[in-house]
C-alpha cells in the first residue's frame, strides 16, 4: 500500500466504505463577515465549497435526499462543508447537527470549520456527539507560512491553529487538517515547510487539496491580472508525494485532489482530470521509492 487513504479506514473500522453527504448548514464565515475580514480567502467561492449543494433545501432534505434509496447497510458520513461551521451559538450548533442525525445509518459526524471558531463550549459538545458516533473536525490550515496566510487573506496567524488543535486533541476530537499546495506566493520549498510542519502534528487525517482558480474568486482576479500561475501537474505531483512519504503511515490521508465545479473552473485545466492527477502523484511516489511514511521523522 503506497499509503493509507480514507478507503481503506473505512474497510478497516466499519467493514464497508461509507457515503459522504456533504451539507450546507446555512453559516457563514467571520472572515466574510467582517467579524476578523471581509472578502474572504482568495480562493474561497461565493458559496464557501459544496457548489453542488442545493442552497434552497433544509439540512434535514438535504440528508433524507442523499439517504433515499440506499440500502439497509449502507453507511454515510455527514460533512457539513459550506462556509464556516462552527461559527455560531453552540444552541444553534446543536440544533443544526441534530437535524442532519436523522437516519441510524450515519457513522460519522464530521465538521469542517476554521480554527478561531473553536472554544471549550464546542469542543465539550462534539464530545456528547462522540458517545454515539465518530467525530471529525476539519481545520483548515492551507500553509504553515504566515505570510502567505496574509497574502491569500486567510485571517489567523498559525499561533491561533496551534491553540486550536490543542484543544481539540485535549478533548479527544480526532482532526483533519487541510492544506492546499499551489497558493499564492508558494513554490517547492514552502510545500515542503507545509509538509514537514503537518508531518509534525500527529492528527488523525490530512487532506491535501490541489490549488484551482474558480470563477468569482479573488484568486481569479489575481489570475487575470497576471499576478499569479497554478503550479504544473508535475510539480503538484512532486510536492503532494513528499508530503505523503513525510507523514506517518498511522495518518489518514482523507483527499490528495483539489474538487472544482468544472464550469466554475478556470484554470489549471490538469485539475479537472482527478484520476490523472491520482495517477501523477503515484508515479511520483513509485519513481521516488517512496510510500507514506517513509520519510517520517520522530
Ligand atoms: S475560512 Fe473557509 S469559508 Fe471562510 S473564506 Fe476562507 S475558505 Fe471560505
């Protein structure tokens, strides 16, 4: 096995893979806001990720709609992946997550949201919702580097990460964290600070997104006025596989593709083929004599 992918996980903790339901749960995000920015990160779309999602259904059509007509032993994940979802009152948060917990066949309750949107009130409730099922949180971090936080306007310093998945692991809450390689400012040596710093963590899974200009983001702005190329495939390929063999082989790798709409996007045209992409970093990994974890380092 070149390296330990949400799949295989699956198989191994529930005997099956399970489905995802992405969801939008109608938050928002403070760095659209204007609670920390305005804007938002540069390439974050008007819809905060989930573009396929029908923004007019309630979360509970949401999941019933991804739960019909799948059989007795199915299994699903709910992700709530639009925007922000950790930013409001933990009452509204219970609610909101209690309306997408409305079939016994959903295993895991997994939560993307951004690190200054974590407090001890929320960690103490995705604990009451571990007593009946998984639970994930997933961070994004995008880099490791503060300046280019800056510069894709991401809104936090890596000090407000750092507290934020410490609290996390203090309350047991296993974490995904994200990051992109591609942004902004970036070339090989800033993947790699982002790789070996996210090799360093020991959190339960990654997921290492490919960049992609989607229209009616800044990036996209940037992107038309010159002021920023996407990486080659090969390059992404080479930065994606050192990333792989550096964390440790207990790391689930839960994505190693970026997911554009196709008719939102806009450039580099090799993200739209994700089996090439798959493919690309395989071969990089092979030609290396790497696999996951292989230049882990204590
Ligand atoms: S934190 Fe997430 S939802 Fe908010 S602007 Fe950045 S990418 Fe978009």
């Amino acid at each position: 096995m070149l390296y330990y992918n949400l799949s295989t996980y699956l198989r191994e903790r529930y005997g099956k893979r399970l489905k995802k339901i992405c969801i939008d749960g109608g938050f928002s995000c403070p760095n659209r806001d204007g609670k920390c920015g305005t804007g938002g990160c540069v390439f974050c779309g008007e819809r905060g990720a989930g573009e396929h999602i029908d923004p007019t259904a309630s979360i509970g059509e949401q999941v019933r709609a991804a739960c019909s007509g799948a059989a007795a032993d199915d299994g699903f994940i709910a992700y709530f992946q639009n925007f922000t979802n950790t930013y409001a009152p933990v009452e509204v948060l219970k609610e909101r997550y209690d309306a997408a917990l409305v079939d016994d066949r959903i295993r895991i309750l997994s939560i993307g949201t951004r690190p200054d949107c974590i407090s001890e009130e929320i960690c103490s409730l995705l604990e009451e919702y571990q007593k009946e099922r998984e639970v994930w949180v997933e961070l994004g971090l995008q880099t490791v580097s503060d300046e280019t936080a800056r510069l894709i306007n991401r809104g936090y310093p890596l000090s407000t990460f750092e507290s934020a998945l410490a609290m996390l692991k203090a309350h047991g809450i296993p974490v995904v964290v994200h990051v992109i390689f591609g942004l902004p400012g970036e070339s090989r040596e800033a993947y790699r600070k982002t790789a070996d710093y996210l090799a360093s963590l020991g959190v339960f899974g990654v997921k290492i997104h490919s960049i992609y200009v989607m229209h009616g983001t800044r990036l996209a702005e940037m992107y038309g006025e010159k002021r920023y190329t996407p990486p080659t495939l090969s390059d992404f390929a080479e930065a994606a596989a050192y990333a792989v063999a550096r964390l440790p082989e207990d790391t689930v790798i839960h994505r190693l593709t970026g997911d554009c709409p196709r008719d939102l996007l806009i450039a580099p045209e090799w993200n739209s083929d994700k089996n090439a992409v798959l493919e690309a970093i395989r071969s990089e990994l092979i030609g290396k004599g790497y696999r996951q974890g292989s230049l882990f380092e204590e």
